[in-house]
C-alpha cells in the first residue's frame, strides 16, 4: 500500500511539497520574471516595428516621439527619364515642436548607380528630378530626416523608366489607304516581296499600360484605333476608308507616369488601289545593251513618284531607278545574278 503524498492538516490537506520550503519561489522571483517578461514582449514589439518612424508601406507601425510620415507620392513612385518631368515629394512631422522640418538625401539603390538630383529642397518638400541616359530602369531611394531627431527618417522609393519615344525601328510603314478596301501596311524589314500587315503605330520606354488619342484630330473616315492583341506597346489603324482625300493627324501616346511622345502622321485615301502593271522579272543579256524600261502602274491618284520600298535589297549595280519610273542600265560584261527587288509609287 502506497503512502499518499497529502496530509491533514487545522487547515485540511495539504502537500507534503509544502514542506520543501527551499523549493517555493519568493514574491520577489515572481515579481522579477513578470517585468522580465514584459521586457522581452516590448523588446519583441520594438524590433517588429524596426525602430523605424516609417509608417505604412515604410514600416509596420509608429513608434512614439517623432515621426516623418510621406504624403505625397502615394502608393509606388515612378517618374520617365524626361527633362520636363520630375517627382514632387511631400512630408510630414509629427510630435515636433520645433518644426523644424527634415534634411533631404538621394541615392542609388546599385552602388555607383545613376541617381538624379534634388531641387526646391524646402522644410518639408522638394522635387525629385531623373537623370538622363537611362536606357533600363533603374532605382533610386529619397530620403527624409527629421531636423530634431535624427535617428527618425523616412525612405521613398523611386523607379525611373527610359524615356517614351517612338520605337526606333518601326515593325511598319503606314501607306496610303484605298477607298472601300481594307486598311493594311507594309511589313519591315522587306526581304523578298511585300508582306501586308495590320497597320500599326509603336512606342518603346516609359512605363506601360499606355493611353492613345487622337486629340482634336481625326482619322480618315472609316478608320479607327484598336488596341493591338500581340504588343501592349502598339496601337493599330483599322477599318475600311469611306472617303477619298489626306487626312493629317496627330496621335498622342501617354504613359503610366504621364510622359507623352506625340506622331504627326498623314493617312491618303485613293479612289482605287495603286497597282504596278509592269513584269516584275526583266530579262537581262550580258554582253548586250540594256533597253531602259518605263514602269506601269494603275490606280491611285497619278501622277506617280517611283522608289525602291523601303527595306528593299538595292538594285544591280549597272541598273539605276528615276522617280519617274524608268528603270536604265549601262553594258553589261558579265551574266548578271539573279534579283528581286520591291517598287513602291
């Protein structure tokens, strides 16, 4: 039979253990691990918090005393490498009576990187201007310290995107239009013969989605803008033309930060499609005198100006073009390779 560890007691049972008085905490050790622990529970929420004035998306929470908060920009900054576009930054600082606002500070996120400049520094504002030559964005980080209290800042962070400028090699030529016929372009480079296209006006740079408008302008009549499915950078010219004539336009293409880079285009719309009547394959004797040949076209709106298509490989070197479309070449010495080449009126 096994002894029971309790015993009665005046005041009923009570634990043997309770005789092990060595082994009982003092009120003192209860006292000194509550503050220790609530010590640690504050070190805890100190260091979550970073010890940064930040608040927001710049930290998780405001400590007390004094704290930088950003006003403006709100959300993610991002400005164009563009000379007249620039960043205005705005701060507040709370618990200071002083008021004595921040210092200002700009640096590169890569060591050694492009920064920009700072100008207009004021007590709680300046302007954040990019650097030029950006060719790939890049960032920049904006900084705010309380004048007061040092140890309180706030950090802005900033991404710079390459100038919006239209692309540079354009994936098409915009090209007369025809009356009643659907709107297509010609495919760049031209390689062997002619590729028609959707018609299609690109930018490069900036940061996307972009905006297009025609402003105050117009396109032909029976032509319109359409977002194009393959390329976020493009915008296509569709439709049928209901009207012959010019059509001088001006398309305006505005980016997420708000640069712009504007076209001045010119859409003609002839009564019937332009056609070239001429063989395309003239036959050529070395040794023999070449006969100078008069192009042929038909359609359009005469009279016709003649030229290699842009992209085109150039003629032989015994063959030359006129603008008025006669094709001439001097005596041959030797058989000539064969070769293919566009004409455009």
């Amino acid at each position: 039979m096994r002894a029971s560890p309790w015993k009665s007691g005046p005041s009923g049972p009570r634990n043997s253990l309770e005789s092990l008085g060595a082994f009982a905490p003092e009120s003192s050790e209860i006292d000194f691990v509550k503050y220790l622990s609530f010590g640690l529970i504050l070190l805890v929420f100190l260091i979550g918090c970073g010890g940064s004035s930040r608040p927001g998306g710049n930290g998780c929470c405001v400590v007390p005393g004094i704290n930088v908060v950003v006003v403006s920009p709100t959300g993610a900054a991002a400005v164009d490498d563009n000379p007249t576009l620039n960043l205005p930054i705005t701060v507040q600082v709370t618990n200071d009576s002083s008021n004595a606002g921040v210092t200002w500070a700009v640096s590169p996120v890569v060591k050694n990187g492009p920064t920009g400049t700072l100008s207009g520094q004021q007590a709680l504002t300046a302007t954040y201007n990019p650097p030029s030559g950006v060719t790939s964005p890049i960032q920049v980080t904006v900084t705010a310290t309380s004048v007061t209290d040092t140890t309180r800042s706030v950090n802005i962070p900033i991404t710079v995107y390459p100038p919006l400028l239209p692309t540079a090699s354009p994936k098409v030529e915009l090209v007369p239009a025809f009356l009643n016929t659907n709107y297509t372009c010609i495919a760049l480079p031209i390689t062997i013969g002619v590729t028609q296209t959707p018609c299609i006006v690109s930018v490069q740079g900036g940061l996307a989605p972009y905006n297009w408008s025609l402003g105050n302008t117009q396109l032909p009549l029976g032509l319109q803008l359409a977002p194009d499915p393959s390329d976020a950078s493009s915008i296509e010219i569709v439709g049928v033309p209901a009207q012959a004539g010019i059509s001088t336009f001006t398309l305006t293409a505005t980016d997420a930060t708000g640069a712009t880079t504007v076209f001045p285009l010119t859409i003609s719309v002839a009564p019937s499609q332009l056609k070239v009547t001429t063989p395309t394959v003239l036959n050529v004797l070395p040794g023999q005198p070449y006969q100078p040949v008069q192009l042929q076209a038909s359609g359009g709106v005469p009279p016709y100006s003649w030229s290699l298509a842009p992209g085109s490989p150039p003629l032989p070197a015994w063959a030359n073009l006129s603008p008025g479309g006669v094709i001439s070449a001097t005596r041959l010495q030797r058989l000539p390779r064969a070769d293919t080449h566009s004409l455009s009126r």
